[in-house]
C-alpha cells in the first residue's frame, strides 16, 4: 500500500488525539468500573474496525484484510501481557484508583517503542529479505516455548524487575509511597521518583519484551509499515479498558498459551514459506484470508475449551470443598 507522508502524519495525528481524549476523559484518578471498561472496549473495537473498513473503501480489499489478521493478532499477544501487568500492579501494591493513570502512560510508552522497533524492522526487511527466515524461526522456537511453559505446573508467579528498571531506581530514588498522581517529588533535597513513575516505566519497558514475538508475527502478516504500525496502535490503546474488563477473567483463560503458540508458529511457518519463495523456490504461499481464518478459529476454540475447562475445574473444587466436612464427621 502505498502511504504519503501527508496520510502518516494525518494518522498519527488522528491517533494523538484519541490518546488526548482518553487522557482527558480518565484525569481523575478512580475506580473503573465495569460498565465504564465495557463502554470503552467496544468504542476502541468500533474504531479499529472502522478504520479497517476506511482502508477497504479508500485502499484496497488486500490491505483491510491485512489489518484485520494484524489488529486480531496483536490484540491476543496483548492479552497475554495483562497477566503480566496484573503481577506488575501486585508487586507495586498499586492503589485501585491509579491503575488507569499507570496503564494509560505505560502502554504510551509502549506504543512509542514499539513504533522504533517498527521503523527498525520495516528497514531490515527492505534491505535484507533473508531476514525472514530468522523471523520464522524465532517464531516457532518461541511457539515451543510457549507450549513448554503451559505445561508447567507452576506457582503463583511474581514479577521480577529487569536490568534498567532496577538501574533506574538506582540512580534517581524512589520514594516510599505513592504521592497522588505525581511522578517525581522533593525528599531531603534530592529529586526523586514516585513509585507510580516506576511502575509506568515497569509496564512500558516490559511491553518491550512482548513486541520481540508480536512485531515479527505481524510482520509474517503484512510488510507494510503503516499496517503493522496501526494494527499496533488500536490493539494498545484500547488494552487499559481491556485490563479492567477482563482482569478476573484472565485466569480462566486456562488455555491461552496454548492458542497463541499454535498462531506463533503458524505464522512462523508461512514467514519460513515466503523466505523460500523469495529465494526463487516454488513452494506454496499462505494468503491471508486464509491467515485471517486460522488466527480467528484459534481464538475461538481456546477460548471456548477454556471456559469449560475452568467450569470442571470450578466444580471440582466445588464438589472437594463439599466432600470436606463429610470426611471429618465420618
């Protein structure tokens, strides 16, 4: 698809102000309800859809099925990254009525290092079509990888801090409790940060860690940066919404690991396919309504043997904790 630069800049222009928006709406920090993250869930869906549908009209068919299978796979990689902010906000004790302000920054951050990684990636592609075959394994090796730790059987989880969060701290300070929504404050004459800045900075940085599977995914989807960074984009913004929505679902979703690992190395797979064509072999390509199908399919199954998974096993421990007092009686 080819984007002018007039276009670049009316699109991130247009997204800055939906962020303004969002920003503006949330400014006060408080509890969200369910109702309110339901609201918003469904108006970033609408947008992304509608967006889809402006680059159906205006571009071509090709580039709206490209964005569909592009938004709808980030945004499944982005669920797996709420169970990963909800470790983050337990380790940080982060106040109920702050975590919207927390996400809202954190995927900011997110989205802007997502876009150099996009640049970056768009670059090495064009100049070096080898790449893909780089990508494609990477993606099937961390499919396995995947599947390896689904099938563990694992404790409670705990966020851990990674090198520069902790070298960050280190410098600067941090303060031992939250100040309200400010970011730095003044403590026996230093200038310090507050522990909201440093869980912003924990869920941004950490994004960073996920987008070494996602953008590469999108990539075996779509070549196009402009694609890859909108598709992005929408599955972001409408994440902190999503945490709130779905945050007590989460753990039901027993079987996610699963689902993406199959979509990971699908996509793996038809990333390896198209490196071989490149090279001049006659192999078959995967196209996308067919990506598209598969990707959906996925979802779909995982989510529904999840749901009935997590229902035996609810009643499982249903029938256990009634079949307790039972036994000490007899």
């Amino acid at each position: 698809m080819d984007v002018s630069l007039t276009l670049w800049v009316l699109t991130i222009l247009g997204l800055s102000i939906l962020i303004g928006a969002d920003f503006f709406i949330g400014r006060k920090p408080h509890d969200v309800s369910m109702k309110e993250a339901g609201i918003w869930t469904v108006v970033w869906i609408a947008l992304a859809v509608l967006f889809g549908i402006g680059l159906l009209v205006f571009g071509h068919g090709h580039a709206s099925q490209e964005f569909f299978a592009g938004f709808i796979t980030e945004k499944s990689l982005s669920v797996d990254n709420l169970f990963v902010f909800v470790l983050i906000m337990a380790k940080f004790a982060v106040p109920s009525q702050l975590q919207q302000r927390v996400l809202l920054i954190g995927v900011l951050i997110a989205l802007v290092l997502r876009a150099i990684f996009i640049a970056a990636g768009a670059a090495i592609i064009t100049n070096f079509s080898w790449v893909f075959y780089i990508f494609g394994a990477f993606l099937i090796y961390t499919a396995w990888k995947l599947i390896q730790e689904a099938r563990k059987d694992e404790e409670e989880e705990e966020f851990e801090e990674n090198r520069l969060l902790k070298s960050i701290e280190k410098k600067f300070g941090v303060a031992d409790r939250y100040h309200g929504t400010k970011l730095f404050i003044q403590s026996n004459g230093k200038r310090v940060l507050t522990p909201l800045m440093v869980v912003m900075l924990a869920i941004g940085t950490t994004d960073v860690l996920f987008a070494l599977d996602s953008i590469p995914a999108i990539f075996g989807l779509t070549q196009d940066p402009y694609i890859v960074f909108t598709a992005n984009a929408f599955a972001l913004m409408g994440l902190r919404q999503l945490y709130f929505l779905i945050g007590g679902l989460l753990k039901k979703l027993v079987h996610l690991s699963y689902g993406l690992s199959v979509i990971l190395g699908f996509i793996g797979i038809k990333l390896v396919l198209h490196a071989l064509h490149e090279s001049g072999l006659h192999v078959p390509q995967i196209s996308i309504p067919v990506s598209l199908g598969v990707i959906c399919g996925v979802l779909v199954i995982t989510t529904i043997t999840s749901l009935i998974a997590s229902k035996k096993q609810s009643e499982a421990e249903a029938a256990e904790a009634a079949a307790g007092p039972e036994r000490i009686d007899a």
